[in-house]
C-alpha cells in the first residue's frame, strides 16, 4: 500500500476512535482455531485446522452419501497445524468436515467443490482483504474485530476469497515489534484466527486465500528485503492457510468456477524487481501530467517541482517485472485459452491509474503493466479484482487517463475492495499530507471528476471497512461493493454505489 511507511503516523490519529473491543474467544477451546477449506476444485480441497496439541489428529468428511477419516499430524514445526487435500470428491457438492485429537472435537465446517465446467448455474462469491488483528498495550483491536468476516459469510457463497495482508507483519498498532520470524509470524496468524467473525467464515465456506506484502514486511521484494523473511513467510502462510505454492510461479494458481468463471489469483511478491522510489526522490506523483501537478501543489507544495527524466526512465524500464517471467507467461497462458465465460483476475494492487504514490503498484512497473493490458484487451470478458488500497474502488483501467486525447480506456473494469481492518486509505492520505479530512478531500476533488480534472471513478468509497460481493451467471458478471455489517457502500458522493454489471460479449 503507498503510504505504508506512514502507519504508524496514522495508526496514533485512528487509534483513538477506532479501536473496538475483543469479541468473545471462540467456544471451541480444544481446537481454538477453527477449521478452514481451501482450494476447492469440482474432485479436491485441501482442509486445515491448529490442533490441541501434538500428536494424531483425525479428519472426518462427510458428503455425496459418504464419510471418510483421515489420519493426520500435529506437529511442533508446523506450530501444530494440519492439513491435507482430499480428492475424489464429486463436483458441485457440499461437505462438512471436522477433527478429532483424543476427545477433543473441532467445529464442523463446510465447503462446496467447483460445480464441473459444464456447469451454468450461478455462482456467488465475497472477496476482500487487508486484515490486521494486532492489539494495542491496553489489549484492544487496533482497528475493528473483523466484522467485515461475519458479513462475508452471511452472504450465501459458493466460496469466498481472503486476499492479500492476511497478517500485518509490521502492524502500526501498539508499538507492536515486527514479526520476522517462522514463529512470530505464526503469532501474526493466530491473532486473527482468534476472532470469530474469521473463524465463521472460514468454517462457513471454502475460502480461497492470497498474500500480498504484510505476510512478509512492507512493500516486499527478495531483491529489496532478502530471502531469509521471504522464506519465513511462505512457511508461516503455509501452515496457516490452506493453499498451494510452487518455487517457480509462487502463489499464483487459476481455478475453474463451472461454465461462466474462471480466477485466476496472482502473486506479486515472489518476483517483482524493486520499487524505484529512490529515483523518484519520493515524488507523490511523478507520473502526472504537469497540470494535474500545479493543481494539486497547494495540497502537497513538492507537486510544483519538475520530476527527474531518471525516474520516469526508471518507471517505465522494460527491464523491471511485477510477476516475474515464469507466472507472467502460465498466466497470460492460461487466461488467453481459458473457456470460461468470465475471467476474474485476481490481482493484488490496482492496474488502474491512481498516480498517487504508484511505486508499489502496477503503475511503478509500467512497461510489464502495458504487456498485461495488451494481452487482457484481447481476453474477452476479464474482469479485475484487487485488494491492498484499503479502499472500494470502481474504475475502468485506462492506458492514458490524462493524454492529449485521452483518457483511453482497455474496456476492461476493475474493481478495488476492502479493507477488512488496517488503515484506511482516506486515513492514509491524511496522514500523508499531515492534516485530518484531506483524505476525504483528495477522494471528492480527484478521484470523482471525470478526466481530465480527475479519474472518474465511478464508485469511489476511500474510508470504509467492507469487502465486494459478487454473482455470475452466463450472461452477467454483477459486484456490490457492501460494509462490514453487510450494507450497500456509500460513494464519495452520499449515494450508494450502483452494482457494476458486466455484460458477457
Ligand atoms: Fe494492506
């Protein structure tokens, strides 16, 4: 997230008023971390729990008229998770699973596979992410008590998505030290999976889980921060979540959602090369267009300086890469020949042009980024749905929002959601410029007016906790950004964000 480095600036102006208390430690003190599914296809899923303590645990799945136990291991270097893929199972059902360990009984969860590829029938699922859930000296959430979780899982899903900053490794909250170790990291984890609004979703329905920077520090690279926090990472999120990982393409996978979708999850962390803020001289915008600079000095007086041609340069390299070759070529693969009717990419900051603060983004890789574009404009029906700005956001992702002639839109519409509980980005620009309500400023007179004064967002809700629900059929693809208690998300404007309908061509 952009002005990250800035957190713990922000965190002492929210802290204040937006600290929540603990909700009640979940009923289940044997197994007091719940259960999770993950990576469900139409034949597998892979299920996951923490359990009492070391030793033989038993995984019990019952569905399509059978029961099935599996014989795991609590094991110390895994902090006493386990976790294993099913296969076999029949398309298009509902399972319910539970573990065992000695007497001790784990909550039953449930998860649906991927209805076969034939399949047209509707598909709904909730994506979001950006969940911290470190607490402060006096014991309180530094943010909220994932209420954002509980709505998600009320939301009749099919699966849902829990995408990007699942732990805040360096939280802002509290002083807190950073995790950088397999084991504080693993603490990280376990924070969150104390809060029963996580525990219900994961237990409601199979979730679908990515990282973005915070499962390893902020604004991750191997190149900028090593390999050694990298390698704690992985681990950490590994054992904790329920998901699959490959030293070639990291944790970028697809998966197959019946005849009308296909998500393709990315991974930006395991390969880009680094931010070049440093030739930037942490310009705010250095891809701006000189007026859009002039007219935005008063509020940030550096806009007024020219930018050095060794950081446009730098930007615009072709050499830098966000996905790295290996998963930028299984990804433009695979979405060129995917036949689902809807393509969702699942994508872990904005392709959309925001200016503001663009090293950690998309738009600071701009060469890579104009390789996806080329290759997602000849994709029919991609859809873009991203995390990591703490903020909803609805645009269509342009090339040239401010050329002469422009803006020159992809036709393609991304869709920015969250967060669950972390700053939020009108909270961030706050602090940013170092003046309460800025943020709320910035969002009305930029990111609403239409190009060329602005960006013409067509929602834009910059300080808002909540997630986007989502609903496909062979004809639409349907997203309302809601709150966190299941709400219809108010634009910058007052009025409440009209549903983004995409219409299959
Ligand atoms: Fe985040």
């Amino acid at each position: 997230m952009p002005v990250r480095a800035f957190l713990a600036c922000a965190a002492v102006l929210v802290g204040g008023v937006s600290a929540a208390v603990a909700p009640a430690a979940p009923s289940a003190p044997g197994f007091a971390y719940g259960v999770a599914a993950g990576e469900m296809t139409p034949t597998s899923a892979r299920l996951w729990t923490r359990a009492p303590g070391v030793g033989r645990v038993t995984l019990m799945l019952t569905g399509a008229g059978t029961t099935r136990t599996f014989a795991l291991v609590a094991r110390p270097s895994s902090d006493l998770t386990a976790q294993r893929t099913v296969r076999g199972l029949r398309p298009g059902t509902t399972y319910r699973y539970s573990f065992a360990q000695g007497r001790t009984r784990s909550a039953i969860g449930s998860f649906e596979t991927a209805p076969a590829a034939t399949s047209a029938g509707t598909v709904r699922f909730a994506i979001s992410g950006d969940a911290d859930a470190t607490r402060d000296a006096s014991g309180k959430l530094g943010f909220n008590g994932f209420e954002t979780y509980s709505a998600m899982a009320r939301g009749r899903n099919d699966f849902a998505l829990n995408f990007g900053d699942t732990i805040y490794s360096d939280s802002g909250v509290g002083g807190a030290p950073v995790a950088r170790t397999v084991a504080q990291k693993w603490a990280k984890y376990r924070l969150g999976l104390a809060l029963v609004p996580l525990q219900r979703l994961k237990s409601s329905t199979g979730v679908y889980s990515g990282w973005d920077d915070h499962e390893f520090v902020n604004d991750y690279s191997r190149a900028e921060h090593g390999d050694a926090i990298y390698r704690a990472g992985v681990k950490a999120f590994l054992d904790y979540t329920p998901a699959t990982y490959s030293p070639r393409t990291g944790d970028y996978r697809r998966f197959r959602w019946g005849k009308n979708l296909e998500l393709f999850i990315l991974d930006g962390r395991s390969f880009r090369s680094p931010k070049v803020t440093a030739a930037c001289d942490g310009d705010i915008a250095p891809t701006a267009p000189p007026a859009v600079r002039q007219a935005f000095a008063p509020l940030s007086p550096a806009l007024a300086k020219p930018v050095p041609q060794a950081c446009l340069d730098a930007i615009a390299s072709p050499s830098r890469t966000l996905l790295g070759a290996a998963q930028l070529a299984a990804f433009t693969k695979a979405i060129r020949s995917s036949k689902a009717t809807f393509k969702v990419v699942v994508n872990p900051e904005p392709l959309m042009q925001l200016y503001a603060l663009p090293y950690d983004r998309w738009e600071g890789y701009a060469a890579e980024r104009a390789r996806v574009l080329a290759v997602l404009r000849q994709v029919k029906n991609v859809v873009v749905m991203t995390t990591d700005t703490h903020a909803h956001l609805i645009g269509e992702i342009r090339t040239d929002t401010f050329a002469a002639g422009g803006p020159v839109g992809t036709g393609i519409w991304e869709v920015v959601t969250g967060p669950v509980a972390t700053n939020t980005y009108a909270k961030e620009i706050d602090s940013f410029l170092g003046a309460p309500g800025f943020g709320a400023v910035v969002t009305g007179a930029f990111f609403k007016p239409a190009p060329p004064r602005g960006l013409g967002l067509r929602c834009a809700q910059t300080d808002q906790y909540g997630y986007a629900q989502v609903t496909v059929t062979s004809a639409t693809l349907t997203v309302q950004p809601r709150t966190a208690s299941g709400g219809v998300v108010l634009d910058a404007s007052g009025a409440p964000c009209a549903p983004l309908i995409v219409r299959a061509r």
